[in-house]
C-alpha cells in the first residue's frame, strides 16, 4: 500500500528488539522482515544491526567485543549469515534472493 516509504521504521524496530532479544529472537525477527515486510534496503539493515546479531555468537564463545567497533570476525559473521539462512529456507526463501546482501563468507549457499 506504499505506507511506507523507507526502512526507518523497521531500523528502528531492530535497534528496540536488540536491547530486549536474544541472538535467536533476533535472528527470527530480522529473517521476518526480510521475508514479509518488504525491506527497501535489506543490506542497509544488516550494517545497521550486524553487531547486535553477532554479539550473541560472541557470548557463547566467551569472546570480547568492543560494542564500537564494526569491524567483526568472519567466521562469526558467517554464523549469523548462515542462521539467517536457515530461517530463510523455512519459507523457501534464501539470502541469494536479496540481491546486494553479503553471502557467508565460508560456506557458499547453494539453493536446489
């Protein structure tokens, strides 16, 4: 219906969400909007919200992060791509389907 004309409101819905959730909610969510809500800029939100989706795998693997930086491991980002991935599939759906979003790094998706 065109009521919205940017991703603003769902930016600011993750940055809500990610002080309540964990990784896993998180990973719901965020594969939800991609799925269902028509994101304009779906890359736009990963970068926007990457960190708060990797903090989790960090966590579980008793790793430091300095919540200012950007600049993540790949393997785990990969992790949180490849979750998204998973969700994503569920519905039939993959990340190949979001045309300038990033791929796992690691493992090479491959739809049948």
């Amino acid at each position: 219906m065109g009521l919205l004309q940017d991703d603003a409101e769902w930016d600011s819905y993750l940055y809500e969400a990610s002080e309540l959730k964990t990784g896993q909610q998180l990973y719901y969510l965020f594969a939800i909007i991609f799925l269902f809500c028509q994101s304009l800029a779906p890359e736009v939100l990963w970068n926007n919200h990457k960190l708060s989706l990797c903090k989790d795998i960090l966590y579980q693997y008793n790793q430091f992060i300095n919540t200012e930086s950007t600049n993540l491991n790949d393997s785990i980002e990969s992790e949180v791509l490849d979750q998204l991935e998973q969700y994503l599939l569920l519905n039939e759906k993959s990340l190949k389907d979001f045309p300038n979003m990033s791929l796992s790094k690691e493992r090479v998706i491959i739809n049948d």
